[in-house]
C-alpha cells in the first residue's frame, strides 16, 4: 500500500510541478482542487482496472468449474451462454462485492461502469462463439480452457476499448503473453513465498499517461488437472506440465488504462 500510495502521490507532484513550469498561473487554491482531482481519478481508475481483473478471472474460473474432467480426452463441454453469465455475475459478485445486475446504482464511475459492461459481452460472445451447435467454423481448434477464454475476452476487450486487457507469466505457454519489463518485476513479486495473497501492485506512468495494474493469479484444485504434477508430463493439449502446487501464484492479469478516456 505504501508502495502504490508513493507512486500515486509522485505522479500528483510531477503533474503539479509541470503546471507551474507553464506560463499560465494557476493559484495554490486552484493548484490544491486540481491536485485533488487528479488523485481520485487515479484512485477511481485503480479500483476499475481491479474489477476489470477479478471480472476476467472470474470467467476463468467459470470455464474451469464447467470443463469435462481430464479422462474425457476429446470431449468438449461447453456451458451456454445464458449460464456462463449467470455464473459469472454471482462470482464476480462474491469476489468483488459488485452486483452487475445493479451498476447504475454502483460506486463506481461512468467509464468504470461500461468497461465493466464491455468486459460482460465480450466474455460472453468468446461462450457463443465456442458451442459446438454453432454452425460456423469455430474462431480455431482450441479447447476453450480458461486461459483460451481469457485471450480471446482480453484481446476483443482490448481492441473495443484502447484499456489493454493482458494474461501474463514468468514462463507463458503462449509467447503473446510474456511480461514486459514492468509486469516482470510484479510477477517476480507475486512468486515470492512471502508476498501477501492477491494484493495487488499498481503505478501511473507519466510517459504512457496511463494507470497500470498487476492482479496476482494462484492455482485452483481444476488448474493442477493441466499445470500441476506430474512436472514434464503432457497435459490435456499436449503442453507439458509445469508441476505446479495448489495456491501457488500462477501469474496475473495485466490492465493498463489510460488516464484520458
């Protein structure tokens, strides 16, 4: 807390030390308003980019409550679309306290309510878009586990909306997942034994004018089926596993949001 609360004061300070450097004068009253502005926009985006995480986490968690057990080797089970979202939203409401069926009543902000309302129909149109019944070809020939169903709701979210929606560890199956030199730093953070469970690393960024968030991830009972032991041997999709322990941190989502909408 002390950490993040550091970056967010450095980025109020720096904003108000560029003001000053202008030409136009701004009294210390105005300075004080606008300083406090800036930081409850920060804040306001921090509690949005973490909703944003738990939300896409929590349709992970959905698809891997409803996947067929690792001896149906073949077999594609996926959960319509109606349930996935009705599950989805008593997760979500569990996890974050938030009930989607209610956002107009929520404390939240307006860009803070449609992202998440952005988030609800992508995630549920990557669900339709997998069922079997479809008689389209499918979007490819991949299972939709839960980090195939994150990419694709992460990659539609991203391309909608400009806030970058991103799974990401130290050793990702798929190469479009690893960290850049930030999320790296987070995720060796998150690895660390000692790290308090699911809190949360965030900073502003001057340079990229954005609000940038780490959402630590930790194995479930369904994610050791593909990522636990026995360490090496093949999994599910052919990938081998990477011995991986109930609870351990399993990586993040990453959300960058823009200052400015």
């Amino acid at each position: 807390m002390t950490r993040r609360l550091g970056w967010i004061l450095t980025f109020v300070l720096v904003s108000t030390e560029l003001e000053w450097g202008g030409y136009d004068a701004v009294w210390p009253k105005d300075r004080l308003a606008q300083s406090s502005a800036e930081l409850q926009q920060i804040v306001d985006l921090e509690n949005t980019a973490r909703l944003l995480a738990i939300l896409l986490d929590s349709g992970r968690s959905v698809i891997n409550e409803n996947l067929p057990p690792p001896e149906s080797l073949g077999q594609t089970l996926i959960v319509p679309p109606d349930l996935f979202e009705r599950q989805l939203i008593e997760m979500f409401l569990s996890r974050s306290g938030t009930d989607l069926h209610d956002l107009d009543h929520a404390k939240l902000p307006a860009r803070g309510k449609r992202l998440l309302r952005e988030l609800i129909a992508v995630s549920k149109e990557v669900v339709v878009e997998a069922q079997p019944s479809r008689s389209r070809a499918p979007v490819d020939d991949k299972e939709l586990i839960p980090a195939v169903f994150g990419a694709r709701a992460a990659a539609r979210f991203s391309n909608r909306t400009g806030v970058r929606l991103k799974q990401t560890a130290l050793a990702p199956r798929n190469p479009a997942n690893a960290p850049d030199s930030s999320e790296r730093l987070a995720l060796e953070a998150f690895a660390d034994s000692n790290y308090p469970r699911e809190k949360v690393i965030s900073e502003v960024t001057v340079k990229s004018d954005s609000l940038r968030l780490m959402y630590p991830l930790y194995t479930t009972r369904h994610c050791l089926d593909c990522h636990g032991d026995p360490k090496g041997e093949r999994d599910r999709l052919g990938y081998p596993r990477e011995g991986l322990k109930l609870g351990q941190n399993a990586g993040a989502i990453s959300v960058m949001i823009p200052l400015k909408p």
